[in-house]
C-alpha cells in the first residue's frame, strides 16, 4: 500500500531505499542526483547495493521530463577496469530512461595514486538520465574568451542558379555561452563541504549546487537514495527545492540531519539565482552591451575606410 508522498517531504529516512521507494506513487519526483557504493571502492559497512531494483523504482517514480544524475566510477583490479559504469548506464536505457548526457566531474585536486604505469584518475562520470525529453533545463553560462571582438570568416550564398557571391562575415562574440559538459571542482576543501567529515565518499556541495540548478526550478522535489552524508538534501534546502533523501546507515542519516538543520535553522535563508538568458530569438535589445558596441564599431569603421577611398 502506497503512502502519501507528504509523510516523506524534507526529510532524512533510515531504510532501505528499494522499500522506500516502494511507498511512492509514480512520476513522483522532479530530479534524483545520487552516487552509488560503485565497486566497493569505499567501506559502507557491508551494506548491499541492489543496483538493478533501485534503477527500476527510479525509472517508476521519475516524473515524465524528470531526471536522474547517476555519478559513478570503476574499480580497478588487477590491470583491468570494471566498466560498471557503463554496464549501469545501459541499463538505466534497458528500464526505459533516455541516456541524456554523460558528463565528467573533476577533481582539480585528486587522490595521488601508487604508479601503475596508467595516468593519475582525476574524475568521476556524471551520467544524466531523462525519462522521456527533459522538461527543465536552466542552462549555466561561462563567460566567452573572445566576447565583443568580431570572428572573420566568408560564406557563400546562391543569388542564382549560376551565380555565386562570397559575402564576409563579421559578427561580434557574445559576452556569455552555454557551459561544456566536463564540470570541475575542488573536493573536500571548502567550509559547506567538511560538515561531511564521518562519510568516506561525499561530493562537493557545489556539484549538486549546479544540477539542481540546471534541472530544476523552485519548489521541485530533489530526492537522493543513497544519501550518505545529505549533500543533496541540505543543497536542495538552501535553494527552495523539496527533499527527500533515505540511506541505509543510522550514522550517515545523524550526520545529514544535522547538515539539514543547519541550514533549515539558519536566520535568513535566501539563494538568489542568477536569470537565465533566453537562448531563442535575440533582438538587438537583448545583445550584451559589449557586442552592441563591438558592431557599432564595425560599422563605424567600414564607414571611415568608404570615405578615404573616395
């Protein structure tokens, strides 16, 4: 018999995350971001990981253009990685998900490894499941290197069936585009990220930061089966975003509380987030400044090069 999903809301929940799940109706939550115990590289006190059950009750519960960040890595035995990860992914695909992206989170300060004549590993994968065509995506933006300078470059276009005119191009750089899917952070290091201190495998606060940013908007219910020390949860809080986080072990589920409570009890809660650019039709009133003038300039030359011609 299924629960209202209210008895669940913000909370930490002690069980097995199979069972927990079991109790929510379908197309429930909005975006699940979660790290598996992957290739018993980390101690969790022997707990079992039924990989398959969890990938089928996240596949019910996910809301249709809901998503799922899966951020996992392989184990390396003698010589020879795992590629669990992949074996993962595609059957996250098998159960029906759409493999949406697979991006890379990494570690710009990582563990030093012992030479085994291979390069040092510096990242997890972050793979992005959807469940039919995502519904949400906030999409961050990085500052362009070249914004407000022009990019040189022709073109041809047909005027005729016989005729050919090869017109220069010259448009200015915005100030902003879309950022890549290669995500790097340090891990560990920072004041929000030490509140985790006890669990052997947390991810950086700011990871999750920009997940729920990207795929999720004020009010949406951020849900983490394996939530370990709360990371997710206690983002989810600090945005506006509902919870929902369950794990296994009773230490794990003390220490997330009280990451939660943090910032649930802290005197002035806001996250401002920044507004998205509209990446559809652009009018000259919506162009960064920088390129306006970049054109302005453009124009202004050309103009100046007619005349001495004259």
């Amino acid at each position: 018999m299924k629960m209202s999903l209210d008895k669940y809301i913000n909370q930490i929940i002690e069980g097995n995350c199979v069972e927990v799940m079991r109790n929510f109706d379908d197309e429930v939550i909005d975006l699940t971001v979660t790290s598996p115990p992957y290739d018993d590289l980390r101690n969790y006190k022997g707990f079992v990981f039924p990989f398959e059950d969890i990938a089928k009750e996240l596949y019910r519960i996910t809301k249709q253009g809901g998503v799922v960040v899966w951020v996992v890595n392989d184990a390396t035995i003698n010589g020879n990685e795992t590629g669990t990860s992949f074996k993962q992914a595609l059957y996250f695909q098998q159960v029906g998900f759409n493999l949406h992206d697979t991006m890379i989170f990494r570690k710009i300060n990582p563990i030093p490894q012992i030479y085994r004549k291979r390069y040092n590993n510096e990242f997890e994968f972050m793979f992005v499941f959807s469940k039919g065509t995502v519904k949400t995506h906030n999409p961050l933006m990085v500052d362009c290197l070249h914004a407000g300078l022009e990019l040189n470059g022709t073109t041809y276009k047909n005027f005729s069936k016989n005729e050919q005119t090869r017109e220069k191009l010259a448009k200015p750089v915005k100030d902003k585009k879309i950022k890549g899917n290669i995500w790097e952070y340090v891990v560990g290091k920072k004041q929000e990220d030490q509140e985790a201190k006890g669990h052997p495998a947390p991810f950086p606060c700011e990871l999750v930061r920009d997940h729920i940013k990207s795929w999720t908007n004020q009010g949406d219910i951020v849900f983490d089966p394996m939530s370990g020390s709360g990371t997710v949860a206690r983002v989810a809080a600090e945005m506006g975003r509902q919870y929902i986080g369950v794990d296994i072990s009773h230490e794990y589920c003390d220490i997330a509380r009280k990451r939660v409570k943090l910032i649930e009890n802290a005197p002035t809660l806001f996250f401002v987030e920044e507004p998205q650019q509209n990446h559809t039709e652009e009018t000259e009133e919506a162009q960064p400044l920088t390129a306006r003038l970049a054109a302005m300039h453009s124009v202004l030359r050309g103009q100046e090069r007619s005349g001495q011609k004259q």
